[in-house]
C-alpha cells in the first residue's frame, strides 16, 4: 500500500500542476503541452493495468481519495484540488481505460476555470465537469460516519438504479445506492429514508442522521421549517462528527436565500440558546470546538461568495462565545471556581478578552442576574487570565519532550541536509551551464551582444569588443552607444530596431571614423528577449562585420552602372540603323529580311529596356534620381498606357477596364515615373493572364491615408484573374532580380526589376505599394501616393 500511495501521490501532484499552468498559459503554450503530455502518459501508463483512477473528496478538510487511498493536505495538490472539487460541487470523478488525451486535455482546462466571477459570486459550472465524457464519469460520492470509532462504513455512487449488496452491521444507515431503492441481502434494518438501502442490507433505506441534521438546519434556515429539526443534540452530534457539513448547510442556506448575514446570524442565534449549553457541558475545551465551525466558512467558499463575511463571522464567533461565558456561569454557579475556569478556557485567545470581557456585565445585566455576582465572577475571570503561572511537569513528561525535542532536531537536521545537498546539485548544474554558455560566447567567431530592455549592456563577447572598439567592463550597464571611442563613432541602425513584422530583426549599422581604414560596416541580426508574461525584458544582437561584402556590393553596382552607360549608346545606334532599315528609306528588302529584322528589333527593344531598368536601379541605389513633380489629370497617363498595351491585350485576348472612383485626380507627381510604374504593374498583369482574361486599373481619390499623408491621396488597383502569387513570395517579388515561385507561363520572361523599381519610385513620392493575392486567382498590387509631391 505504501507504493500505492507513492504513486497516487505522483499522480495526484501533476494533476494538480497540470490545471494549475493552464490557468497561467494558453493550453497550446510550449510549457502547458509539456505538462499534459506528462500527465497523460502517467495515466495511460495506469490504466492500462488498472480499469479506472478514481479522485474522491475525502470526509476530512482537505483531504482526497485517489482509488480509495487517503491522500492529506501535505501532498503537494491535495488542498487545492480538494477547494477546486468543492468549488465545482464535484463529489468524485472516475477516468477509465481508453482515456484519450483530448478527453484529459478538455477536463484539465474545465478545472483550469475559475468557480467565482470577478464580482465573487459562484461561476457557472462548465458542462464537462456535470456531464463527463465517454471515459471520464463525473460521480456523486456520500459518506457517512457510524459510531464504530471513526469507520468509514458507507458511501454513495450515483450512477445506478438500486443499492448495492453490504455485509456491514446492521442498521448502519446508508450504502452504496443508486438512484431508487432496492432491496438488501442482509439482516439490517437501519433507521432513516434516504434513497439507498444500508451495507446491513434488508428492506432498510436510512441516509443516516447527519443526512437528516443537514437538511433540518437548511430546512430551518431557509424557513421551510419554523423549528429546528433533530434538536440541539441532533445538531450537537453532527458538529462532532462532522463540522464542516454544518458549514455546508448554513452556505448552502445562504445561496438559496441571498443573506448570508441574515442565515449565519439566525443559526449562531439558535445554536447560542440551545446548544452552547451542552457544549460547556460535554466539551473541555468548547471554545476551540466552536471555533472549528468558524474556521470551516474559511478553508471553504463561504468567504469567498458573500462581502464582507469575514466581519460577520467574527461578530458571530465572539457571540457564541458570549453566550458560552454566560451559560458557564449559569451552569456552575454552585461551583464559582468551576465556572471561572470554564469561562477562562473560552476566553483563552486575546482577542476575545478584549472584544467580550468589556460587554459581560451589560449581559448579565439584561439576562437578571445579581450586579455583585457578575462583578465577582467577571473580576476572577480577569484575574485568572492575567496570570502566568509555570505549569507543572513531572520528570517523565519532561525526559518525553525531551526525547521528542531531539526526534524533532534530528528529522530536521536531515531534510536540512537532504534540501542543502540538493540545493548544491542545483547550484553546479547551473554554474557548469554558465561556465559553458560563457565558453561558447567567447569562442563566437560574430560578436554577440546583450542589451536589457532600457538597450543598456547586460553581455558583450570579446568578439563584439573588438568590432565595437570598446571592453565589457566600461560597456556593462551603460547604452550600446555611449563612450564609443572617437575612431569607432557608430551611427545609428538603418532603420528602426522594433519592426513589428519579424520576431528576427536584421539591421546594417555603419561604424565611421576620420580614418577610412577603420570604417566598418556591421550586420546586427537582433531578437527580442520576452519573458513567461510576454512582456519584452530585453534583446540579444549578433555583429557581423559585412564591410567586405558592402565593397564587393558598391564595386558590382559601380560596374552596372559603367556598362550599361557604356551599352546605351551602340543599342541606341543599332535600334535606330534597324528602323531606317525597316522603313525601306534605304532601298526595298524581302519578306525574310523583314521578319529576321523585326525580330532583332524586338530583342534590341528588350535589351533597351533592361539597360533603363539597371541604370534607374543604379540610381535610385546612388541616390542620385531625382523627380520632377509636375502638375497633370492622372486620367491622361491612365489613358496612354492602355492604349500603349491594346495591341498586346489584343493578341492575347484579355479585356482591360478602367474603373475611376468619384473624386478629383489632379495630381502634382513626376508624370514620367508615375507611367513607368503603371507600365510596369499593368505589364506584368498582362504577363501573367492567361488568354480571354481581364485586367481591372481601379482609381479612387482620398481624403488621407494613414501612415502616408495626412493631405488628400491617390489609391491605384492593378486587379488581375492570373496565375497568383504564394504569400510567401509577397516581400521577395519586390527584391532585385528576383521572380515568383511560380513557373511563368511559356515564352513570358523579365529582368525582376520592375516591380523593384516601381516600389522604389513610389516610395520616392512618399507613398507605398502592397500585394494581396492567392495561388490561381489573380493578384492585386495597391499603391498609395500623396496627389502632390512635398520638394524638399
């Protein structure tokens, strides 16, 4: 049994984790899967050798049953998921063979839900916990105590339609019953009407009479009964037994009427009248016994779903309390030693001296009794309480606590040890980790750097000194930019360092000085740091030094640049030589003349665009192209450009409409660039249309456009039913020389300039351009441009 409990104990404890991280994360949160695939394969792996694991709320405060084994509150789980059970009205729930890990998965986020709102009333119920699944079966447990010591002797499972066979004593009360009654095998015949025959069996059907004191309390608190059913001794016997059903039934009481002042207080008013009596009586120490009724409305929800109940309950506490001196006083009078002492063990706590001591007399005075002997009595009590007398030991009492002060030192001793040891293992596990995540910083070929949120610096290899001319020492707590030496001035990033698109930001941070050799330029691959919260804690960035690679790339763009200036001039001739040829000013050529000729000037014509196309991008990458607004109707370059592609919609079939929005479209733009864009974006739609297909330019005039301009605007839609382009290739279709994924449709070919030019050109005017679109059904490329371009 001892490794029963050890295994239940370890089940029990990460059923407990397991909903206690899915009230913190996302149940697809890395750290709750982690967490349910452990616990499933702990269930799984019992069930396939056990038919069910069976959680029971125990009969004790805070106590569970795992398979009938009892599991107290120092298990790591047990309080909580024992107030969760009680929270969600669960008696019990069975998980069977054939569990699967959604089922458990829907389960642990039932009990991951909170059973009060935000205002502290009862949450409703999630529908799983009342109705179960196919593997896990919500049960109705009851248990009740009988007089044989403290023997569990019988419990309650709903789910069945008779009571179950029992071998018990007779006339114990109730067994494990289903939903109507059925008769009993043995010669019992207890007393009662609850809906289950006894483990004594017979014909018998009794719930047991702290069933019946529970109702009788609920049934006179809520009014349904004008007297107290079962009495002050049936009452009496049932806190004994069983305090925290009376609790139960007083909240219970409470819901159903909406004042738990008004229900607490009528009880404390009753049980003061009739049942303080007989706990003077029958109990040394009756302070501390009430005090467990009290203590009950704590550890459950009763605090919890009413305000201010924490104030009711200890005005009630004291006065039952008042009303235990009182009735002390009249039980002993004969005996006004025996009352003092009585009244000294109530009034035992402080607090309660201070609260009831000052109120005795005014009670004494209300209920008749002599001023002089209420003055006696209350002054002996004060003057017991104020003693503090040595109590008496004898020798053997002593050597015992002795014995049990060593026992004590000595268990301590050795959980000191164990967690000291353990705490030791910890501490060289986690400096071999530092030690070895140092190792690999240093031996890191990129700098690596580590800022916190406030971009102070937490870490710095000697890598990253090196780029950044500085030492760890003088960089640590201080910004990554302050104290840079005068031969290292960095300038800041290109760019902003919190894009919002990418968890992975990669920037270019040039590193200038007077002298030239010691210019660098550094890639900075940066990502965000967060923590369990997902609030930002800071950022770790890696330095390449790239200076190579930016010579390389300013050396290739400087040699485009110079051969295609170089090239422009022979194309030119060789286009003009083939036109005056074509044109038969110089004399009359044949058929095939002709045709060999026109296909040389339709590649010439290729090659004469590619050669504008290098030499706008060599440009625009120099920042040497400028633009020259001038005032026109953008419907006129709307026009030309679907006249200049009509012969080659034609041929291919395709429809091309013009659809203009109501609005104003005169524009102050670079009338020249803002036709190369349209040409390039109505080009490519053409391109990539099949045949019999439409191509749609939509133009709407705007008031504003955030994060462009605040002034009027211009909306332009290329809208094609083409191929499509994959959301992936979104970002790369507008990167130099590069094309979709897609396979173009056969003899369409391209530099992959053009749209890398047209973003380049509208970002110029201040404005953006964007794609949506989806794989076979067409694309659509939206710009946006202020209608009159601001000169600097």
């Amino acid at each position: 049994m001892a490794n029963n409990k050890s295994v239940y104990s370890d089940i029990i404890k990460s059923f407990f984790l397991s909903f206690k991280r899915l009230s913190l994360y996302a149940v697809d949160h890395p750290l709750s899967k982690d967490i349910l695939n452990n616990l499933f394969k702990m269930f799984d792996a019992f069930l396939k050798e056990n038919q069910e694991i069976l959680f029971v709320v125990g009969i004790n405060e805070g106590e569970m049953l795992v398979n009938q084994e009892a599991l107290t509150k120092d298990v790591m789980g047990v309080a909580e998921i024992y107030a969760k059970f009680k929270g969600f009205k669960l008696d019990g729930v069975s998980f069977k063979q054939g569990l699967t890990f959604e089922e458990l998965t829907s389960f642990i986020v039932a009990m991951a839900s909170s059973y009060l709102t935000d205002a502290g009333k009862a949450a409703s119920i999630p529908e799983l916990l009342k109705q179960g699944s196919l593997h896990v079966k919500i049960k109705k447990i009851h248990y009740e105590k009988v007089e044989e010591g403290e023997k569990v002797v019988s419990m309650d499972t709903a789910g069945g339609t008779g009571a179950g066979p029992g071998s018990g004593p007779a006339g114990t009360g109730s067994g494990p019953g289903g939903a109507g009654e059925g008769p009993g095998n043995g010669p019992g015949n207890g007393p009662g009407n609850g809906p289950g025959a006894g483990p004594g069996g017979g014909p018998g059907n009794g719930s047991g009479a702290g069933g019946n004191a529970s109702n009788d309390i609920k049934n006179f608190l809520t009014g349904k009964n004008l007297e107290m059913g079962g009495g002050a001794q049936g009452v009496f016997e049932l806190m004994d037994r069983d305090v925290s059903r009376v609790a139960e039934a007083i909240i219970d009481s409470a819901k159903e009427s909406g004042d738990f002042e008004a229900v607490i207080k009528k009880f404390v008013g009753w049980l003061s009248k009739n049942v303080t009596p007989i706990l003077v009586e029958k109990k040394k120490d009756p302070a501390k016994f009430i005090q467990k009724l009290f203590d009950s409305f704590k550890k459950g929800e009763g605090m919890a779903l009413f305000p201010n109940s924490d104030a009711v309950i200890e005005e009630c506490a004291s006065e039952i309390k008042t009303a235990m001196v009182q009735d002390a006083f009249s039980l002993y009078k004969a005996s006004p030693k025996k009352a003092v002492n009585a009244a000294v063990k109530i009034l035992s706590d402080e607090d309660d001296q201070s609260n009831i001591l000052p109120k005795l007399k005014e009670r004494f005075m209300a209920a008749g009794v002599d001023p002089d002997e209420a003055d006696s009595f209350i002054q002996k009590t004060r003057t017991e309480l104020a003693k503090d007398e040595e109590v008496p030991i004898s020798k053997k009492k002593l050597a015992k606590l002795m014995r049990l002060s060593e026992r004590f030192d000595e268990e301590v001793g050795q959980k000191v040890q164990v967690a000291t040891e353990e705490l030791r293992k910890h501490n060289r596990r986690l400096s071999d980790e530092k030690e070895r995540s140092e190792g690999i910083m240093r031996h890191l070929a990129d700098g690596l750097v580590v800022v916190d949120r406030a971009g102070n610096v937490v870490m710095m290899n000697p890598a990253a000194e090196k780029l950044l001319g500085r030492g760890t020492k003088e960089a640590l707590g201080k910004s990554l930019v302050e104290g840079l030496k005068e031969e290292h001035l960095m300038a800041v990033a290109k760019g902003p360092l919190d894009d919002k698109d990418d968890a992975h930001i990669t920037k270019e941070i040039e590193v200038s000085s007077k002298d030239e050799t010691t210019k660098k330029v550094l890639r900075a691959s940066s990502a965000v740091v967060e923590n369990e919260d997902g609030k930002t804690v800071g950022m770790v960035s890696v330095l390449s030094d790239i200076t190579r690679e930016k010579e390389v790339e300013e050396m290739k763009s400087h040699f485009v640049s110079l051969v295609t200036h170089e090239l422009r001039t022979p194309v030119v001739a060789i286009q003009k030589s083939l036109e005056l040829i074509l044109s038969k000013t110089t004399g009359a050529i044949n058929e095939d003349q002709e045709r060999f000729l026109s296909i040389s000037k339709f590649n010439l014509e290729r090659l004469n665009r590619l050669i504008n196309d290098l030499l706008d991008m060599s440009k625009i990458e120099a920042g040497k192209l400028t633009l020259k607004p001038e005032p026109f109707d953008f419907r006129d370059i709307l026009n030309e450009v679907i006249s200049s592609f009509n012969g080659w919609a034609k041929d291919k079939e395709i429809t091309i409409h013009l659809d203009i929005k109501q609005g104003d479209l005169s524009v102050s733009l670079d009338r020249d660039r803002m036709t190369q864009v349209l040409v390039n974006l109505v080009g490519n739609a053409l391109k990539f249309t099949p045949a019999k297909g439409e191509v749609t330019i939509v133009v709407d005039a705007l008031e504003n456009e955030e994060g462009i301009s605040s002034e009027p605007c211009l909306e332009v839609t290329v809208v094609d039913n083409g191929i499509g382009i994959d959301p992936k290739d979104f970002k790369r279709i507008f990167n130099k020389f590069e094309q979709v994924s897609l396979v173009a449709p056969s003899g369409v070919g391209g530099t992959g300039l053009g749209l890398s030019i047209a973003k380049e050109l509208i970002s110029l005017h201040g404005g953006a351009i964007r794609v949506e679109s989806q794989i076979g059904k067409g694309s659509r490329f939206i710009f946006t441009v202020p209608k009159a371009l601001k000169t600097k």
